[in-house]
C-alpha cells in the first residue's frame, strides 16, 4: 500500500511556512515596530521639555541667590519689576523679578519684602516647554524690630 504525504509538509517530513503567513508575520511586526517607534519619539520630546525646566529651575535659583547675597537696604531690593534675559546653557530665558514690600493692616511696614522670580525658556518645543517656573522667597531686615503682623 502506497502512503501519500500530505501537501504542506516536504518528503522528509518537515513542515515550513507559507508566503502568506510569512508576509502576515511581517506586517505584525511592522505595527509593533512602528508603535515602539513613536514611543520613543514622545519619550524624546518629554525629555527635552525636562530639561528645560530643570534649566528655567536653575536659572531661578541663580538669580533669587543673587538677590539674597545683597543686602538689605541695597537698591537691587527697591520694590519693582524687572525683565531681563539671560543664556544659559545655550538657550535663552526671559526673567521677571518683582520686589513688593509686604505691610501690616495698618500700612504699617513689616521690614518684610516678597520676591518673586518668574523664568520663561524661549525655546522651540511643545507649549508646555514654555511654562514659566515660579520662585517666592521672602527677606527680612536683620535689624531687631515688631514683624508681627497686627490684626
């Protein structure tokens, strides 16, 4: 009796793939490919926009140091606003420093002065790149004195 072999397997008795389900199998891997590809391209983007506000915090603490290595009385502590730009790193940031004079409920003065330093990057990126970081600080006169607040 003569035994037939079955049309997807070879005269030795090994099986392989056919040209459809190799071209099926590719284009899986390609839909994988291509989804692992563009998380990379948002893990890119995050990273820079990291950066960025690790620079804009650094640049912050530069200048609210600044403010601090002077003293009380010095004219960089008038109350104000001032913009300038700064590059750091290769980039450039816009900083705003407000110095406001804090008073009691009477208008009496406090000896008290709220700074508040404002760092935007201007770089070119996704808007949330571009978001200002915010730093209060207060400051004090060393002077002895009432910084109570009255009521």
């Amino acid at each position: 009796m003569k035994m037939r072999t079955p049309k997807n397997k070879t005269a030795n008795g090994e099986g392989g793939f056919t040209l459809l389900e190799t071209s099926i199998a590719m284009v899986v891997m390609m839909v994988a490919a291509l989804a692992c590809s563009s998380l990379f391209v948002f893990s890119i983007n995050n990273n820079v926009g990291g950066s960025e506000r690790a620079l804009s915090m650094a640049v912050a603490q530069q200048q609210l140091e600044q403010i601090r290595s002077v003293e009380y009385e010095d004219s960089t502590l008038n109350a104000g606003t001032i913009n300038l730009s700064v590059n750091t790193g290769g980039r450039t940031y816009n900083v705003q420093r407000v110095v406001a004079d804090q008073t009691n409920t009477d208008n009496s003065s406090k000896q008290l002065k709220r700074i508040t330093i404002t760092v935007t990057p201007q770089a070119a990126g996704p808007n949330w790149t571009r978001t200002p970081m915010v730093l209060v600080s207060y400051r004090s006169t060393l002077n002895r004195g009432s910084y109570l607040v009255s009521n």
